[in-house]
C-alpha cells in the first residue's frame, strides 16, 4: 500500500499520521459533527455537486457556523483530492471525507470556530470484504435498535453521533455474523441501513422506503433516476418487513459500492434467495450510466 496520503485541518494539510485535533472538539467530546463522504470513478469525484449541497444542508439544520462558501469549498476539495490521488494505484478508487464540527469546547466552556476535516482513503480494503455478495447477495435483518425520530435527530441531517448504528450492527452480527442491520422507525416502517438504502422489487415496481425518515442518499437518488428513465416504476413509500419478507427482489445502496443484491432477510430467502433480474438490469443500467464497472473493479481485489 502507497504512503503520504495528507489530512487537511483547518486550511492546513498534514501527514495523515501527524494529523491531530484536540480531544476537546465537538467531535471528540460529545459526537457533535457534520459528516459527508464522495467517491470517485477514475480518480474523479461523483456527483460532487451532490454531496456538497447535502453537506451545507446538514450544516445549517445542525446550526454550525461554517463559513466557507460553496465555490471555496469546491475548489479546496478538487486540491485536497489531486495531492492524495498519488497514493492510489491506478486501478484503485477513493474516497474524500469532510467533516465539520462546532470546534473546541473544554468540558463546559462554549465552542469556538467551526473545526473543518476532510480525510482521504482508498476503498480498497472495504471492497475486497464486500465484493463476494455482488454474487451471492446480502443478508439484511431488523435489530431491536430503532432509527432516530425525526423530531427528535432528524436522520436527514448527515451526522456522525451514530451510537445507534455500532449497536444495530452489533445486534445483526448476534444473529449472523455476516448480516447487516436495516433499522425500523418507530412506527415500525423500514427505514435505512448503517450508511445504506433499502429497496425492494414487487410485481414488477420498485419500492424504497419514505425519505421522511431516512438520509436520502446519492447512489438511492442515482437508482431513482435510472429506473424512471428506462421506464421502471418506482416509489417511495412507507413499507414494513413483511414487504421486504414478501418481496420478489432487494438491494442495497451506498456510495462506496453502488448497488448490491440482498438475498436474506431475517433469515428468509429473499424471492428465490438468488440476485434477481430487475436488481441485475439496474445494476447494468448503473455501469452504463457511469461508463464505469463497479463490480468487476470491487472484485479484482478478491483473494489479496
């Protein structure tokens, strides 16, 4: 693995394993920040544009007073990505994290600026974990952890105090230690994974779960766009398990792997257990839209 991938802080940029911020930040003392995290298909961002629109909003809904404007916080991060694309392998693929915290606080003294992180990392180790269920497809299961109310954290927000998250993946992994956990709203509607989207396929349409109560992601509004412009109808609307139980297909998706099979659900067969057509045509669709093979890329790091 390629070294020198550079952590920038505060306008400035370190070596990643000098890169330090104080343990009485937001972030560190209390879980206060605004997270967003973009990928890249040859070496270029996706749907940047996206990302940065979704980031300023979590950052106003969350009241941080971050001050860099969009058009700086464009150019910082295309700079930011060209000094660490260095450190990848060309057939590699990355990711550039932001984070934006309310800054140093002490224990009870009020925050000062706005503390300002982006990050970068190779996707690689992620995607040779991963890559193996594009063929066999996930296992989703409902833990007894509930998602966050909207009135009281709204999940729309991009934040990173997700203690709710570790625990809902603790609790899927008792019942598989490969499974992945899709949490219900507290009406018992499905809502989202632990940085995923849910989507199921019946009779022919494709459902997602309301984005009342979820955070509405870019590859989820990606997969929207698809199907509607081939001609797939698509919903979204409030489902319960026992339409994802009932359903004929089901798929994940997330900005690190796109679009992948789910087969198992609570411990069921998913239609036939076996990635369905639909979810294989939307993930053709997908290649076709970013001229770009995601899942052969994933899977050339099988085995290493």
């Amino acid at each position: 693995m390629k070294s020198g991938r550079r952590v920038y802080i505060n306008g400035e940029l370190f070596p990643e394993a000098e890169a330090k911020i104080s343990v009485f930040d937001s972030c560190v003392l209390i879980g206060d920040a605004i997270q967003e995290v973009t990928r890249t298909f040859r070496h270029k961002l996706f749907r940047w544009d996206d990302h940065r629109d979704r980031f300023y909003r979590s950052v106003k809904a969350a009241r941080l007073a971050f001050e860099m404007p969009p058009e700086e916080l464009d150019r910082v991060t295309q700079e930011f990505l060209e000094c660490n694309l260095h450190t990848l392998a060309e057939n590699e693929e990355g990711g550039v994290g932001h984070l934006a915290s309310r800054g140093v606080m002490g224990l009870v003294l009020p925050p000062t600026r706005t503390s300002f992180v982006m990050y970068f990392f190779p996707l690689t180790n992620g995607q040779r974990k991963t890559a193996h269920y594009y063929n066999v497809g996930r296992h989703v299961v409902t833990p007894p952890t509930r998602h966050s109310h909207p009135l009281t954290l709204d999940p729309k927000i991009k934040y990173r105090s997700r203690l709710h998250f570790s625990i809902a993946d603790a609790e899927a992994r008792l019942v598989d230690p490969e499974a992945i956990p899709l949490m219900l709203d507290l009406d018992g509607n499905l809502a989202e994974g632990t940085g995923w989207n849910f989507f199921l396929v019946r009779n022919g349409e494709l459902l997602t779960p309301s984005g009342r109560n979820i955070l509405a992601g870019i590859s989820r509004k990606t997969t929207l766009e698809l199907a509607r412009k081939h001609g797939l109808p698509a919903f979204e609307r409030d489902l319960q398990p026992y339409d994802a139980l009932t359903a004929d297909e089901a798929f994940i998706t997330a900005t690190s792997l796109c679009l992948m099979p789910v087969t198992r659900f609570n411990g069921e067969p998913v239609g036939n257990g076996k990635p369905g057509p639909v979810t294989r045509q939307l993930m053709s669709w997908w290649k076709e839209y970013l001229n770009f093979d995601f899942e052969a890329q994933a899977k050339q790091f099988l085995g290493m």
